[in-house]
C-alpha cells in the first residue's frame, strides 16, 4: 500500500562527505514528503574547515538524488529553522545512530522549537548498516588508504582517494 506523502522536509548536514547513510535517510524522507531540500550547510559550526566546499558537497549529492524526483539540494548559512521557513518545510529530518547522537540532537531539537514551535523535528533511525557509520570516520579510513567504497557513493570514495592521498 503506498503512502500519501505530505509536507516538505529540510534533511540539514555537513555531508563532508557525503556517506550512504546519508543517502538512506534522505531516500527514505523523499517516501514519506512531498518534497525534501537537502540542506548543506556552508560552513559547519562544530567543525573547523570541511574538506569539500558546499559546491562540491551540492554536487556529490545531487548526482544521487535525482532519481528520488521530489529531492532538490541547496546550501544554507542560516538558523536551520529559518532556511526551513524559507523553504516552506514544516520539518526538519535527521538521521540518529547512536546515543551520542540522540544527546546532541535532542539538545538542537528543544533550541529549535523554541526558535520554530511550527516546525517539527523527525527523527528516523539508521538503518542497521549504518548506524557505524560517520564522514570522520570515512575520512581517516582514506587518509591510510582504506577501502571506503562500500561506505559512500563512488564518485565520493574516488575523490577521497586523490584528495587525502597527495602527500
């Protein structure tokens, strides 16, 4: 029985880079709204520098999101609350993996519901082959030349592959 998808979503991240957990969870909100805007955000607040710009993290994403039909990917450099506003979402979905994860989100979800009473907070949990897994850690398995082609798309684990490996 198919499910009558409703409302637009905003699924927020750094996506640097980009991982098939990610993916999943964007693939699965694109079955249950109407419409997803992955949101990349510009410049992470809890981490220094990306490795990738947001145009390039834009890329690597929409190159696997265009088959969903109703996914579009946009950058942001916004309270996540008001770049959901702007694009009309009246939810914002993120992945959990793991307890660390569920402290920090929850902490974000109670300042983002005071900010945005209107906007609801959704949380999917990762699926089971995922709930490993993390852009830092795909980092420093290509920084020592590890096998991450299993972990993101391949046009990602090709570049980690030139980009961590030019020393």
């Amino acid at each position: 029985m198919a499910v009558e998808r409703k409302g637009r979503a905003v699924c927020p991240g750094s996506y640097d880079p980009p991982t098939l957990g990610h993916l999943d969870i964007i693939a699965r909100a694109s079955e249950v709204f109407e419409q997803v805007t992955v949101a990349v955000v510009n410049q992470p607040v809890r981490k220094q520098t990306t490795l990738y710009t947001a145009e390039q993290r834009v890329a690597f994403i929409t190159a696997e999101v265009e088959k969903h039909g109703n996914v579009q990917v946009k950058t942001f450099d916004t309270l996540i609350v008001d770049f959901a506003r702007a694009e009309g979402a009246n939810a914002i979905v993120k992945g959990l993996r793991a307890i660390s994860d569920f402290e920090y989100e929850f902490e974000m979800n109670q300042l983002n519901r005071k900010m945005a009473p209107d906007i609801e907070s959704i949380y999917m949990f990762a699926s089971p082959q995922y709930t490993f897994l993390s852009s830092s850690g795909v980092k420093e398995i290509a920084r020592f030349g590890g096998d991450v082609s299993d972990l993101v798309p391949a046009a990602v684990a090709a570049r980690l592959g030139e980009d961590l490996n030019k020393n």
